[in-house]
C-alpha cells in the first residue's frame, strides 16, 4: 500500500498541486513553521477522517479561506482507488464531506481499512509518560482501522456516555427521571462489554511483538510488557458496577467509571516504566508499541501501511534511529525533518526529496 499523490488547497497553510511521492521513503525537509507537519497530518485525514491534533475541523481550513481540500491517490495491491476530503465553513460550524472514488462515505466506519497509516510523532514518544487518555487514543486509533465494527461500538458508546452525563446534571436538581439512568446503563454496557473484549485482544497481540522488538533494541538487556488496565474488572457484574455508581455520579454530575477509564501499563523487567522508567528506557518502551502497530497490521490485513514519521528522528538517538529506519524498509514512509543532511548521511541512502516553503513543495 502507498500514497502516490496528494493534492491539497486551504488545509492549514498547505496548496500543493499534484505532488507524486515514491513507494519507498520520502524525505519532507524545510524550516519550522512552513507546513511539513500540515501534508502528513492531511494524508492522515484522508485516511482516518480526523485531525490528530485539532479538535475542531474548522482549525484545519487556512484563515481567511472558506473552506479546504485533500485528495490523495493510493495504490493497494495493484488496485487504484482515491480519497476526497472536503471541508467547508457552514455558519458557526463546519462541514466534512469524504468520498473515495467519487462515492460519498455515509459513515467514518467505511472509511477506516482503505488506507492505514502509522503516524509517529515526538508525542508518542511519550506515550508511557502521558496520560491515560493517550494511550486510549494509541488503542482506538490502530483498532478502528482493523476493525470498523470497533469504531461503531466506540461512536454508540461515547453517543451514550454524553447522554447518560447530559442527564445526571439534570438529576442533580430534579430526580423524577433517575429511572432513566438505567436505559444509559444497558446501552453502555452493551457497547462497553464489546469494546473491553477488543481491546484486551489488541493488546494481548501488539505486547508479544513489542516484547521482541524491545528485547532486539536493548539487546535482550530488557523485557517490555503490555497489560490491558480495564476499569470494569468484574465483567459479568458490570450492570451492578454501574448502578452502584447512581449516587455518587448524580452527585458529580458525571459517569465514574467506564471504558472511557481504561488504561494501558507499560512494565520493563516488571517495573512500571511510567513511574519508575528513565526517559531512554520509555522512549524505547514506546518505538517498540508503535513498531508493533506496524507488525500487527501486516500480520491482520496482509498489506503493509503508510509509515508517517513527523521529525521523530530528531528526538531519538543514533542508535535507535538506525534501529527505526532498519525495520521500514519495506513500506512507504514519508518523513519530515528540518536537518536534511543528517537523515541522508546517517540512515539513508535513496530517498525522494521534497522541499517545503510556506505550504507548497519544491522538488
């Protein structure tokens, strides 16, 4: 699988007209500020149907501009196909219009699968010294384009938690309705149960390839795990859980527990690397997680997918950015980095160079 071509006019900054990329790697240099992120973070929109960094779509159309564009050809499999995303200021509010092969996607789960990405940023680099919330995102992100079902039980979930919350503000001043509290109750369980089971499932996987990616940067020296942290332990009485909680959610106005609580814990020689790991060592914890997303989705779709590297080489050592560049050699990556000679001198050898200056591209 790989992008052969981008259009893009009014997203961020960017008016690129017609760019071809190779099918191996491609080198997107230039200085800060000129849109090298914008062109990695377009084809990941086209590919997943949202920003991952921009809440609101309207951020992505260029100020002053009404709307924006991406189109984006991939090749899979010897098979053509492109993707349109169209963004328009509507009001207030915005509008996104996807379609591939001129077809309108009706819904985001149709989307995801045509074209994967991996995108890999200095973020993820943090990933085990984050939050749990991203590393939520980091599961989410990679099932739903293994699997649509997964982002529809995701979508139905969220939908109920903003209702079920919705009404627990309303019950903190009048409790007629806390009876309905229990129809929120059955549609997040319901949901919840499925997304609990995927989610275990992906983690039990993307852990076994971590491990031996882990144990191949470190020489065998350390052993990396990933343990799936449900905040529901007891499944079977999740109904219980949950309507034990009425009072306390009533009182707080939101929901305590759920999915939306998971976590992901990262242990090296089974010591937590969030508490207790130096910066190198989570560093190494979270390449191997995203190089285990690359593995995985080789394994469960037969393709390989488009690697997007956004300037992660400058926040890595030489080691692991030989590590890094030695296991993708095989798949389309697009890279961005500001130090053009130390990619070429250091790591690699052939690649496509593209110069980027206020959001257009010089070969």
């Amino acid at each position: 699988m790989w992008v052969k071509k981008i259009s893009a006019e009014g997203f961020r900054n960017l008016s690129l007209l017609s760019e071809f990329f190779s099918n191996g790697v491609n080198i997107i240099h230039g200085d800060n500020a000129q849109g090298k992120t914008n062109i990695l973070e377009s084809i990941y929109f086209c590919a997943i149907g949202r920003s991952p960094r921009a809440d609101n779509n309207r951020e992505l159309i260029k100020f002053g501009s009404e709307e924006a564009h991406v189109q984006v050809e991939v090749e899979r499999d010897d098979y053509p196909f492109t993707i349109d995303a169209h963004i328009k200021i509507n009001g207030n509010k915005s509008t996104k219009t996807l379609s591939i092969d001129r077809m309108i996607v009706k819904n985001t789960r149709e989307l995801f699968g045509r074209l994967i990405v991996v995108l890999f940023s200095p973020e993820d680099l943090r990933l085990i010294k984050s939050g749990p919330a991203e590393r939520r995102r980091f599961m989410d992100m990679e099932i739903c384009q293994l699997s649509p079902v997964y982002y529809s039980d995701l979508r139905d979930y969220h939908r109920a938690l903003k209702q079920r919350n919705q009404l627990l503000k309303l019950l903190r001043h009048d409790r007629k309705q806390a009876d309905s509290l229990y129809i929120w109750d059955e549609q997040l369980v319901k949901s919840g149960l499925r997304i609990i089971r995927t989610r275990s499932a992906f983690i039990s996987k993307i852990s076994e390839i971590a491990a031996e990616t882990h144990a191949n940067i470190t020489s065998c020296k350390e052993s990396l795990t990933l343990t799936y942290q449900p905040n529901i332990q007891n499944h079977e009485n999740y109904h219980g859980i949950m309507e034990k909680s009425h009072e306390r959610d009533i009182i707080t106005g939101t929901t305590s527990i759920g999915i939306h609580k998971d976590d992901i814990l990262f242990t090296i020689n089974d010591i937590p690397a969030r508490n207790f790991g130096s910066q190198g060592q989570q560093r190494t914890a979270a390449l191997s997680a995203k190089l285990a997303e690359i593995e995985l989705i080789r394994s469960s779709t037969k393709t390989t997918p488009v690697l997007l590297l956004d300037d992660v080489l400058s926040e890595l050592d030489a080691g692991r950015q030989r590590f890094l560049l030695t296991q993708i050699k095989d798949l389309q990556t697009i890279l961005t980095c500001t130090g053009l000679e130390d990619v070429l001198t250091k790591n690699v050898t052939e690649a496509k160079i593209l110069n980027v200056k206020s959001g257009k591209i010089y070969s």
